[in-house]
C-alpha cells in the first residue's frame, strides 16, 4: 500500500492494512486505487483512537498476584447471607433444654439406706447408753461400798447387846465370797466369823452385798438376811449366834 492509500484509508478511519468496508470505484486512465463509497464523510477523531478497547485495556495485576493473593477487606460493607427453611425452623420454636441429669451422691440414695443408718444410729446410742449406765453403776458402788466391797451395821439383836451398845455387824465380798463378821456389844474379843455363800459370774468380785434383820416374832431376836445379786440368803437367831438355814427343796 503506497503512502496515499495510508493517508486516503486514515483520512477516511480505516486502519492501514485493513480492507476497505465499502464498495471501491476506479477511475479511467489513473491508477486504480481504493476509494470509499462515502468520500466526503470525514472523520475528526485521530487515529489510533485516544480510547482503547476494552480487550486491550491493561490492569493492576498486583492486586490478584498468582500463588499470593490479596484481598481488600471493607468492614463497613456487611453481606447478610438469608437463613435455609430448617434454620428458620429452629428459630420459630424455642429450643428444649436438655434435661438435668440427677446427680448421684448420699443425700439421693434409696429410702431404705436412710432407714438401716438411722437403725444402726440406734443400736450405736443404746449399745453407748448402757455402757454409760454400767459405768455408772459401777462409780456409785466404788463410792459407795469401796473395794472390796463392804458394808457396816449397828444393830441389837440379843447377843450381849444393848441400845447404847449394839452388836457391830461387817459383810463383805472378799474375792467373791461373802464374808459376815459379827462383833457382839462391839467387843472384839468376841468376834465371830459367818461364811458366806460363794458368788459366780463376771466380775463377782464387784457385787455390792448387804444385810437386813427382819424380827418376824417381835422377841428382839431378829434374823440375818444375806443381799447379793437379787438373791437372799436368811440366817437364824438361835442360841445367841446366826445359822444357816436349811434350804427346802
């Protein structure tokens, strides 16, 4: 193409190497050339246009840089994201808390475990309760009769005895025996010495003995009654001394 088709085609806004759009005419006895149909149309815009096409426009690439992209974050720009239909579900109705797993422990446990322990506090308070009774009645007798166990009266039963000098009168329980001694008027050289009967049992020793002098007949010659465990053992005023008497079986 000769530099008046360059300048006739960019005269007329066609790109040079490119065809023309319209129709050509050749005129006789010139040089044939290309002319577009619409000759007097002129074109003010320059070429190349100031205004590039969009395919060849050119962008900042180092905002999306491969294998290390970047992104613009806006946090004024919030995007709401519409909730599925089972969400929207579960948000109408009101969710059910779960239920309350009841803890085990003591204060839960089954009625009859409250009723054995109260049983055992029972036991545990009257096992405690007779002890304290036991040692009890013990610390009275230790008081009371001493160790050993002894007992003294003063009493005129008709052995060379009178108001102002009764006959003195010591039981004891030596080692589990029952031992009565008699002092007649008070005098010691008169002394006489009753055997008693012989205790058994757990701690015979301890057991507190005593005497009584019933007069049934009213003579002032009363008997000698022997205490000891609930049991009594009776001795006769007979010819101024005490007898044992007889069992009857």
């Amino acid at each position: 193409m000769t530099s008046n088709d360059r300048q006739r085609a960019r005269h007329q806004g066609t790109p040079p190497g490119r065809p023309a759009a319209h129709p050509t005419t050749f005129r006789q006895g010139a040089e044939p050339d290309l002319i577009l149909a619409d000759e007097e149309e002129e074109y003010d815009e320059p070429w190349p246009p100031s205004r590039l096409p969009s395919s060849s426009r050119r962008y900042d690439v180092d905002a999306y840089a491969q294998g290390n992209p970047r992104y613009a974050l806006h946090p004024s720009q919030v995007q709401r994201i519409p909730l599925r239909s089972s969400a929207g579900r579960l948000t109408e109705e009101p969710a059910t808390p779960p239920r309350r797993r009841r803890s085990g422990g003591l204060f839960r446990s089954h009625p009859l475990l409250w009723v054995g322990f109260g049983m055992l506090v029972m036991l545990l308070a009257w096992t405690g309760l007779q002890a304290l009774g036991g040692w009890w009645s013990l610390h009275q007798d230790d008081v009371t009769y001493g160790l050993p166990r002894t007992a003294q009266y003063d009493v005129v039963v008709g052995h060379s005895d009178s108001a102002s000098t009764p006959t003195h009168f010591i039981v004891l329980n030596l080692n589990a025996t029952v031992v009565v001694i008699e002092l007649p008027g008070g005098d010691t050289a008169k002394a006489r010495i009753y055997r008693g009967p012989q205790l058994f049992g757990p701690s015979a020793n301890l057991f507190p003995v005593t005497l009584s002098f019933p007069d049934p007949a009213g003579g002032g010659q009363p008997n000698m009654e022997i205490h000891v465990q609930g049991q009594i053992f009776v001795y006769l005023n007979q010819h101024g001394q005490f007898v044992p008497q007889a069992s009857s079986h």
